[in-house]
C-alpha cells in the first residue's frame, strides 16, 4: 500500500526531460477553477481552492525537504497553502452566510472598495508580514545555497497572497490587485525555481486577474444602490 501511494505522490509525466508531476497539474487546475469563480462571485470556488490547495501543499513541502530535480525550496510557498485553507474556510462561511440573503442564482457578494483604514491597516500588517517571514525563511532554508532575494520575494508571495485571499473573503474589490502584485513577482520566482507548470499557470492567472478586476470594479459600481437600499450581499 505504501509503494501504491508512494507512486501515485511521484507520478508524473516527461516533457523535454522535465518531469512535470501531476500533483502539480491538477492542484493548480484546482486553482485556476476557484479563481473564475472568485471571479464569478460563486461560493462554490472556496471548497474547489481548498483542495488545490491542499494538494500543492504537497508540491511545494515536498521539494522543500527532497528537492527533487534541483528544484529549490519554496518555504512562502507551502506554508501558504496552510494559511489559504484557514483563510478559505473563513470566505466560504461569509460568503455562504450572506449569500442565504440573496436569490439563488445570484452572485453570493456584492464587491466594494476598501475603506482607507482598511487599506493602511493591510499595508501595515504587509510590511510586518514581508520583513519577518522573509528573516525566518532565510533561517529555515540557510543550508540552501539562494540569493538573499530569494526569501524577500518568497516572503512577499507568502503574505500578499494571505492578504489578497482574505481581501477577497471580505468582498474588497481591492483583492484583485493584491493578487497581480504577487503574479509580478511569483511568475519569475517559479520559474527561476524550476516550477514550470506553477510559472505558466501564473502567467495566465495574470490575464484572468485583470479581468476579474474589470468585473468586479463594474459590479461594486453597478449594484452599490441597491445595496445601500437594503444592505443586502455587502460585507462590512
């Protein structure tokens, strides 16, 4: 039993010599799904996350302790995934809760703006989050040979992602762009870390975040009077 799980957790297939695991794939295929339907305002897209998450857990913590064919460890990365499941369960219950409020075929949340508090009190806790996850990861991984760099962007990716999946969870149109920030710097740091299939899904993340913003922009617009009408699908 255990040689069956141990092939099926290495399964993976060749392409030009890389071996591209299917953990990998179908995690971030996972992922990809419950961003459209994050983009979708559907509540369906936290439980559909929470299981890609949960398998690039896997990923990610497995290379950190094998480094398997050279990869580097990404320390923000699998202990991410961790925080994403918390932080996804916490969406999964707001949006459910406030979608009880709503027509079944509507979106579960309308989106709005951060407020400038909201806003200072995220920058801050960014700040904090990057510059002590960077010094405990620079800890954690000071037997593999990294530029100093390398945590700083591992860190960033780490925090901006918690900070964005909780934006979200909240209904802050604002999340979007959180999450571009992290693709800006998560595409060249996968890729430098030979995480290919990861790097390209990135890539295309960047082109569905852009225009999830648009829409949720349009919509905070669009449905902002009705909301101030009867206060329904807003989280505050």
């Amino acid at each position: 039993m255990t040689e069956q799980l141990l092939r099926l957790f290495n399964a993976s297939i060749d392409v030009a010599g890389y071996p591209l695991y299917w953990r990998e794939i179908i995690g971030n295929l996972f992922g990809f799904a419950s961003a459209i339907g994050g983009l979708r305002r559907r509540v369906w897209a936290w439980p559909v996350g929470i299981i890609g998450n949960i398998i690039l857990f896997t990923v990610f913590a497995g290379a950190a302790f094998a480094l398997p064919d050279g990869r580097h460890p990404l320390f923000g990365q699998a202990f991410r995934q961790v925080f994403f499941v918390i932080t996804s369960l916490y969406g999964w219950w707001q949006w459910n809760r406030v979608r009880r409020g709503r027509a079944t075929d509507a979106p579960a949340i309308t989106p709005r703006w951060a407020t400038a508090r909201e806003r200072t009190v995220c920058l801050v806790v960014a700040l904090l989050g990057v510059v002590v996850s960077q010094a405990v990861f620079a800890v954690i991984g000071a037997g593999w040979p990294a530029p100093r760099w390398y945590y700083w962007a591992d860190a960033w990716i780490f925090v901006g992602s918690i900070l964005a999946t909780y934006q979200m969870a909240r209904g802050w149109t604002d999340f979007w762009l959180a999450w571009i920030a992290v693709d800006l710097v998560g595409i060249p740091l996968l890729w430098f870390s030979h995480y290919y299939p990861s790097a390209v899904l990135y890539a295309v993340y960047g082109a569905l975040v852009v225009s999830g913003f648009v829409v949720w922009r349009r919509a905070a617009v669009a449905e902002a009077p009705e909301s101030d009408i009867d206060n329904k699908g807003v989280l505050v």
